[in-house]
C-alpha cells in the first residue's frame, strides 16, 4: 500500500487518514420513535473534511422537529448541530485546522465563495444542508454506518454522536481555553437569539421589544436586545414558569397570553400605546409568527421570525399589515457569517462581555438524551 501511495502523500498521511472510528450515537431510526444508543463507524474525513470529537451537545427545538415530521429529513439521521467538540483528524486540503483544535461546528457553514457568502447583507450559505433535506455529505455520500446501514447526516453536522465529520467550511477554531460545556451554546441557540436582536433587527437604544417564546434562544433575543438598549422588552409566553429567568436576563415585563380574553397582538399594542418597534417569533408556530408581526408598530415597526417554521403550512394574513410599512425579515444563525462571528463570539464570552449559564437548565449523559429531550418538550 505505501509502494502505491508513497508518490502522492507522505507516510503518515497514509496511515492516519485509512482509520475507521467505531463510536456511540444517538440514531434516530423513524420520526416518532425515541432515540436508539446504537455504535456506529465513523469513516475518515475526505478531501477538505474534519473529523471531530463532540465533547458536549446542546438540545435544540429543531432536533424535535425533524422527530415530529415538522422538519422533514430522511431517515435513519444523527440529529444534533449544537456543539464543541476537539479535532481528531483533517482530510487532505485542510488548512483552517488541525488536530487538537477546539471547534464549534457550523450548521450554516460560509464557504466564502457563494453569493451570500460574499454579500456583506447574506449569511445563509448555499452549501447549508437546511431546506434541502439531503442529509448527506458534498459528494452525495454518508460518513455514518450502523448495522451494515447508511446513516443520514442532519444540517451537514450531526452532533449526536461521540465523532462526527463536517467540511471544512462548517468548522470555525475556538480560544483553546474556552468550556466546551458552555461555549457549545454558540453553535445555535445563543448565537441564534443574541444575533436576531442586533444583527438582524439592528434593535436601537431607547426601543420597544416583544419576544414570543421563553425557551433559549427567545432569552438570548432578550439578552441582545438589552444589550442594545431597548428601553422595553415584553416577554411573551404561556408558561408563566419562564418568567423569572427572563426578567434575570431583561426583560421588563412578562405576559402569558392565556390571562387575556383578547388576541395578543391587540394587548401588545395596548401596552405600548400603539404597537412594538421590534417583534420576535421565537417559537416556530404559523399563529404566533402573524401575531408577532401584528404587534409591530403599524408604520415602522419591524417583526422577525427566529423559530423554524412548521413543513407544510401556510400563513394567511392581511397584507394592509405590510402595506402600511410594517416589514417582516427571517433570520437563520442570528444573520451572522458563522465562521468570522463564531470565533468572535466565543472571545466576547470569555471577556465576560455575556453569560451562558443561566440557559443551562440540565447537564445529562449522552446516553440520556431521550430524557433530555423530555425536559423540552415539558418546558422544562
């Protein structure tokens, strides 16, 4: 073997990039099914791929909703994007990082070559795995088997399971000294929240802000709008058990829609004298993404829907609610170009600059993640 390839790659290249990694992950064999701890064999990275040891993952709303069938994906898949984890090994052309490495893995990865990539206003990459359904690698294949099966990739990162492969363009190196534990939170749900707020809504000092859903990502909206420097931030929930966590992080008021006998929308514009200058919708849900839009100031006001929406449905609404200047903007990753923002991110948390910790609820044992699961899906 090394008298055919010494003429192409040097000898420990050789040695090191031919190993299959056997490892535990959590397959997801069918929607509605609970997760199955099963071992897998994780391939080598190929050309311009990672390989990478996934030391903690985060549960994200997204994951439950490829379960549902809300997110549509092929089965059997490794969910998970929310991650850190230590480089293993690199494919051949990999320069961006090396083994040892910390990493968070990008499930919007900047290839730095697309349209969006090299648009100052996009960060929605085109080489992302989200709304294609592929689930599978650049060149059409797995790196994931179990039981003599190809197993799906999910958002090119599949980040339950003890290793993982990503492409190059989906890795972003982190300060070695950072808490993987903590810092994971960067790869979604935190990064997600805070960048919605002042990437893409550009909240201003002095504004009006109404969030809709207190999970994660919906506090780290607040977060970003504090930090911006609204004035008022209404958190908006119907589990009045959120409260306290989101007034800890900003919030200026709480209010739980099942208090009222009227739409939400129209206590919203009551409290403010006319309507929010910025709405987020922060849950996925087609009702609440109208009302979080009908709750904006009705000539400037600007609503954003941060939650995945639903596969297969459709929104109807009266459009005199944009014809009278309201603008409506999607945000996927908080509109940050992930590879340049992560790192950067990660460097603001170490400098103390925000804090993880309070959107921490529980740490489990991977071999938990149905339980983990459970607490979301109870809000807890």
């Amino acid at each position: 073997l090394y008298g055919d390839l010494k003429m192409q790659v040097p000898f420990p290249f050789s040695l090191l990039y031919l190993q299959v990694i056997k490892c535990k992950a959590a397959v997801l064999w069918e929607a509605n099914k609970p997760f199955s701890i099963e071992e897998v064999e994780v391939a080598p990275p190929k050309e311009h791929e990672v390989r990478v040891k996934i030391v903690a993952t985060g549960i994200c709303r997204s994951d439950d909703h490829v379960i549902t069938g809300a997110l549509v994906m092929p089965f059997p898949i490794i969910l998970g994007h929310e991650a850190a984890g230590v480089v293993e090994s690199v494919g051949q052309g990999v320069t961006a990082v090396k083994p040892g490495d910390k990493v968070i893995p990008l499930f919007v990865p900047q290839c730095g070559e697309c349209q969006n990539c090299l648009n100052t206003k996009g960060n929605l990459c085109s080489k992302t795995d989200l709304g294609t359904s592929g689930g599978l690698m650049a060149d059409g294949t797995t790196r994931f088997t179990c039981k003599g099966k190809a197993i799906h990739h999910f958002l090119g990162t599949s980040t339950f399971t003890e290793y993982t492969v990503l492409h190059e363009s989906a890795v972003a190196k982190i300060d070695s000294a950072a808490p993987l534990e903590k810092v994971c939170l960067i790869g979604c749900g935190f990064s997600t929240g805070y960048g919605a707020a002042l990437q893409t809504a550009k909240v201003e000092p002095g504004s009006t802000c109404a969030v809709f859903g207190l999970g994660g990502v919906g506090l780290s909206v607040i977060m970003g709008c504090k930090v911006a420097g609204a004035s008022r931030i209404i958190a908006v929930d119907i589990n009045s058990d959120k409260f306290a966590k989101a007034k800890e992080l900003g919030a200026t008021d709480c209010i739980n829609p099942k208090d009222f006998n009227k739409p939400i929308h129209e206590v919203l514009m009551e409290m403010t004298g006319g309507g929010v200058d910025y709405s987020f919708e922060v849950i996925g849900r087609t009702d609440t993404m109208t009302a979080a839009l009908a709750c904006c100031q009705y000539n400037y006001g600007v609503g954003v829907i941060v939650g995945v929406p639903p596969a297969a449905q459709k929104i109807t609404f009266d459009p005199m609610l944009l014809f009278t200047g309201r603008s409506w903007k999607g945000s996927v990753f908080g509109g940050w170009k992930s590879k340049d923002a992560v790192p950067k991110l990660v460097a603001d948390y170490m400098k103390k600059k925000f804090v993880l910790d309070p959107l921490i609820t529980h740490t489990l044992p991977f071999t938990k993640i149905n339980e983990g699961f459970d607490l979301l899906r109870t809000g807890k």
